[in-house]
C-alpha cells in the first residue's frame, strides 16, 4: 500500500509538471501564432486589392438585415485616390475534409471578383489541396507547385467573374491552367470556373460560398 502511494503521487507530481511545460510551451508560442495569422491575413488582403490601395477594417455596429442578407461582423474597404476600389470578405466553406476551406476574396463595387487568396485548409493532398498549387511551366505533363512564382491557377481563374449570380463549374473544359486564352474567355464569359480533378467538392466550396453571402453584401453595400 505504501508503495502504491507513493506511485501515485509521484505519477501526480509528473503530470503537474507536465501540465505546467504544456501551458508555459503554449503561453510563448501564442502570441507568436496569433502574430503569423495577422501578417499572413495582411498579406492575403493584398493580393486581392489592386497594388498601393490603402485597406480599412470595417466593424458595422448594426448588423443589416434587409434586403436578404446581413453584413459580416468584420469586413475591409480599399481606397485608391480618394475613391473606393471596393471591399473584401473573409469566407469559409465545406470542403472534402470535413474541415472549413478559408479564403478572402475582394470584390470592386459591382460584385465583380478583384482577387482571391485561400487562408487555411485541410483538404486531400494531390487533390483539394491543390487549391494554392502554381502551375508549372518547367513540367508540361504535370503542373507542380513552384512557390512564389506565381498565382495559384485555381484562385486566379475567380478574377473577373461576377459575385452576384451563380458561379458555375466546368467539369469537361480541363484545369484552367491548361487552357488557351479562348477558352478561359468562353468560361469567363459563361461566368464559370473549371473544377479541380477529382476534387469537385473543394472547389464547389468556394462557388457555394461566393454565391450565397457576398452578393448579399454587395447589395447591402451599394445602398
């Protein structure tokens, strides 16, 4: 009995010292989490604004309820001598995962798609996960990911398309990575996007997303 005591308040006295390094361990390195997700949304906020628009945090005091949408609690404007270029929403949508895909995407006052850049995901890797994958110019067979050389093919084939109607996907184009000028046209004027292979639902997590808050807000918006 005395031995088993003895057991158990040394296996205490482990797991309170354990406890202590976790929380001391998370202690440090929040702050410095929390400071990497704030440069990393600067940064995304951005690309999807032309380049030297200067970007405001909006917080609405009244969320608005008329005209078949609220606004979000936080949004961002940008301004370009003097005028306002447009806004910026942060977005999340089912993937296949099960995880939410996030991502911002700016919009001009019209609706239409300005930029879009995917914030955090958690979707199949080779296929989902290729919502951030550039398009290689190296490899004609594959497209391999090459960072910082580019946009990704997927977010960039958004630009131009129109948020306040339904944003179709293409299943039987290819990536659009792959296609000629002509034929991103015809999508773009089909207001259409092609499909990730083998990965419909992580791209219709973005289409469904778009279409059913951000002409809402737009509309709101132009009020």
């Amino acid at each position: 009995m005395v031995e088993m005591a003895k057991m158990i308040v040394a296996l205490a006295i482990i797991s309170a010292l354990a406890g202590l390094a976790i929380g001391a361990a998370y202690d440090k390195t929040a702050e410095k989490i929390s400071e990497q997700e704030k440069s990393a949304k600067a940064s995304a906020l951005k690309a999807v604004f032309p380049q030297g628009a200067a970007i405001d945090t909006i917080i609405p005091v009244i969320p608005v309820k008329s005209g078949g949408g609220l606004l979000p609690e936080k949004y961002w404007t940008a301004m370009a001598k003097d005028a306002l270029v447009g806004y910026a929403f942060e977005m999340s949508g089912r993937g296949y995962a099960s995880d939410d895909i996030k991502f911002i995407v700016g919009v001009d006052r019209e609706g239409k798609i300005l930029g879009m850049t995917v914030l955090s995901h958690n979707e199949t890797p080779g296929l989902g996960s290729r919502v951030n994958e550039v398009a290689s110019t190296r490899y004609v067979w594959y497209p391999v990911g090459e960072s910082g050389q580019a946009k990704p093919w997927f977010t960039e084939q958004f630009e131009g398309l129109s948020s306040l109607k339904p944003i179709g996907i293409n299943k039987v184009a290819g990536e659009w990575h792959g296609l000629d000028e002509p034929k991103r046209a015809e999508l773009r004027g089909k207001n259409e996007v092609t499909a990730i292979t083998g990965s419909t639902i992580s791209t219709r997590a973005f289409t469904n997303s778009i279409s059913r808050d951000i002409a809402g807000y737009v509309k709101e918006l132009s009020k």
